[in-house]
C-alpha cells in the first residue's frame, strides 16, 4: 500500500483521475436523458426534484434542497418554473408561514409513467445489467458522503 501511497505524489494522467471518470459519466448520462425529458417538457435538474416527489410528495423547499445538495435560492427558480409548467404547486406551511411546502399536481403526477422509460434507457444503452449499475450508484453514493463527511466545515464570519 506504501508504493501506491507514494504514486499519488506524482501527476496522474487525466484518464486515470476519477473525478473526470465521475465527471464524463455524468455528461454521458444526461446526454441518455435529453431526448427523453425533452419528450417530457422537462430537464434533467427538474426530473430529479420530480424523482424526489414521486418517491414522497409534499417537501418543504429545505427538505428537497438537501436531498439534491443545492441552496434553497438554488432551488427555488427551477420550483418556479415547474409551478409556471403546472407540474407541481407551491403552498405556504400552515404550521410555519416561513416554510415552503412542494406538491405534485395532477399533472405532476402523470409524467410519472411517462419517465419510466428513462431508466430503461439507461440499462439498455450501457450494455450493464441493474446489479452492476446498483453496484456503482452505491459505491458512488459511499464516495460523495465519505468527501463530505471529511471536509473542514467553512465558518462565515459576521
């Protein structure tokens, strides 16, 4: 381990760093996506706060920010535009008026079926069974939180 420890001091190649690895597969993917959401009337940011009401509707604008691990500012003008879409609704909180609460419409609610095609698309396109694709998601997922989990928290200073 000591010898792989010590390469790591010296360049790598850009085919061997795995961020460009993660980084291209990402491009690939989306490029998968396009004409499918494009079929939707949606992008892929979008698609992905739908994928998150589907799993469970009525999210506060907090709740879906950290699952996508954006700023709420970040999140608000693409909830906007799905509003103006008539996909989903936004509603104040009753219980607090500061909370922002994100509900499928009816509309919202159909697309479902629609995109299930998606990942259909995935598997067939990268020739790899749903293990194998299962497997990496996981691994990835293992990798993002151990790099979050590991960096130094940035004070902001008054």
């Amino acid at each position: 381990m000591g010898d792989k420890v010590s390469e790591m001091n010296t360049p790598l190649d850009l085919d061997s760093h795995l961020c460009l690895g993660i980084y291209s597969a990402n491009l690939a993917i989306q490029r998968t996506y396009k004409p499918l959401l494009d079929e939707l009337g949606i992008t892929y940011p979008q698609y992905l706060v739908l994928n998150l009401l589907w799993s469970r509707n009525q999210q506060t604008v907090g709740e879906l920010a950290k699952k996508l691990q954006l700023e709420p500012s970040t999140l608000t003008p693409m909830l906007k535009r799905l509003e103006l879409s008539s996909l989903v609704e936004r509603i104040r909180n009753p219980e607090n008026e500061r909370q922002v609460i994100i509900g499928l419409t009816k509309q919202g609610l159909a697309i479902q079926n629609d995109a299930g095609c998606i990942t259909a698309a995935l598997l067939e396109m990268s020739s790899l069974d749903i293990n194998t694709i299962e497997d990496m998601n996981r691994d990835v997922r293992i990798l993002r939180d151990n790099l979050y989990r590991n960096q130094p928290k940035i004070r902001v200073s008054d």
